[in-house]
C-alpha cells in the first residue's frame, strides 16, 4: 500500500514537491539512500538488498526524480521476470522510460518528475498508459492514481480510499510548503510536516499513511521509510526519515 503525493506548482520556486511513503514487508532488508550504483553514478536513492534496485531515484544535476509502486494486474511469467525497483533509476537517469520489455515487469504506476514536468506510467500487465500531471495535489496508490484506476473491491482498496479520505483535504488545506536549501528540516516542509509523519494516527488505523500491520506467522508489513523531495530549477532538496512517524529521525540526503 505504497503512496506518492506529488504537488506541482508552475508558478512556484519549487515547482514540483515529491512525498514517496514505501510499504513493504519489515524483514526486507535495504540500504538508506547514498549513490549505490557504479554504472549510475549520479544517481542518490535507497537500495533495495534483494533485487538491488530502489523504489524512489534523484538526479540532482538534472535535476529529476521517480518513484516507483506496485500496481494491479497480471503479473510477469517466473522466468525471466524483471525488478520494478530498475524502472527508478531508468527514468531518473534518462528523463524517459524508454522501450524497456514491459512483459518482464509485473504491474506498476512510476511517476517521473522534473521541475517543469511530471508524467505517470501505468503498466497493469497487458497495456501501458503515460498521462501528464498538471498543476494540482495528487495522489497515487497501488489502484492508481487517486486510487480511481484499477480498483478491485479488496480490503486494501478500502484502506487506500480511508487514506485518500483523510489526507487529501488537509494536504489541499495546508500552506504549501517552498523547500529552500539552507531551511530546517520545520521550516522547509512547514505544514506537512505533521501530516508526513502520520498526522497522530495509529499505524493500524485504517486511514493510516504509515500503515504497521502485523499478518500472523512472523509476517509484518508496513512503511519503512518516507521521502520529501523538493525540484526547483536549481536543484533539489531530499529528507529521508528511516523511522516512519519518529519527528526526531529525519536526515537530509540532498
């Protein structure tokens, strides 16, 4: 139950804001963000210790960025299946996701976003669509984007819906928020702050944005990490917090 806030503002000196929530199982293991791959060196995000990939990519010389979430759909053949965790740094790399074997991929939404620029990938198996974001506060989740695209009437639809339901109107009524390079980690995402770090609900609350389930035999899933990035022409800011929920735990990557 992955989430992306993504906010654009042409008019604004930071144009594009980035929230990437990733929820996966605790127990898989990964790496906090740092440059993790030699044939991409300009490339910062979190490494992901099994397939080696990552779920949120910056470039901040380009400056850009893409974040990743499972989607719905039919998924890959076992053999000669491909890690989502690879479409990131493509398309934080290239600008574009190019023609790699979509057949490979089980479903997906991978947003990439530039400060004059932010498209939608959707791939749910079968057909891929590309939209453009415009100006506005959206929400994307594993159904889609504002959870409208692939619902399937499922429990965890109506957790993503509950999500949508809360925390869409007090993004929309918070002040947003223009990161500045030098500004405290309070100052720069000022009203959001509060609501990225939970907005004080349970995580096994059903409107929760950093859900902590716990699904019997040793299995628990949850969020593991939250990112804030900010595109402004002239670069890129990025906070990471390892400790969903934990004000105290945020580190500036960028």
């Amino acid at each position: 139950m992955c989430t992306a806030i993504i906010s654009v503002d042409p008019s604004s000196p930071v144009p594009v804001l980035l929230v990437g929530v990733r929820d996966e199982f605790i127990a898989r293991e990964w790496e906090p963000p740092a440059r993790h791959w030699p044939d991409r060196p300009g490339l910062v995000g979190g490494r992901d210790l099994r397939a080696g990939g990552t779920w949120l990519a910056v470039d901040p010389d380009a400056p850009r960025a893409a974040v990743v979430l499972n989607g719905r759909g039919a998924m890959a053949p076992e053999a000669g299946r491909s890690s989502r965790g690879e479409l990131p740094l493509r398309v934080a790399a290239d600008g574009k996701l190019g023609r790699p074997d979509l057949a490979a991929f089980d479903p997906f939404h991978l947003a990439g976003a530039e400060p004059d620029r932010v498209r939608l990938w959707s791939w749910d198996g079968a057909a891929l669509t590309e939209r453009d974001l415009g100006p506005g506060l959206h929400l994307i989740v594993n159904s889609g984007l504002e959870g409208r695209d692939q619902p399937e009437g499922q429990t965890e639809d109506a957790y993503m819906e509950a999500r949508l339901a809360h925390f869409r109107p007090r993004l929309t009524a918070a002040p947003r928020p223009e990161p500045r390079p030098g500004d405290s980690l309070e100052r720069a995402w000022g009203a959001w702050l509060p609501l990225v770090n939970g907005d004080g609900l349970a995580r096994a609350d059903h409107r929760a944005l950093l859900p902590l389930l716990d699904l019997g035999d040793g299995l628990v899933w949850g969020t593991t990490s939250v990112s804030l990035v900010a595109l402004a022409p002239g670069g890129v800011r990025y906070d990471f917090s390892a400790a969903p929920g934990d004000g105290a735990a945020w580190t500036r990557v960028l």
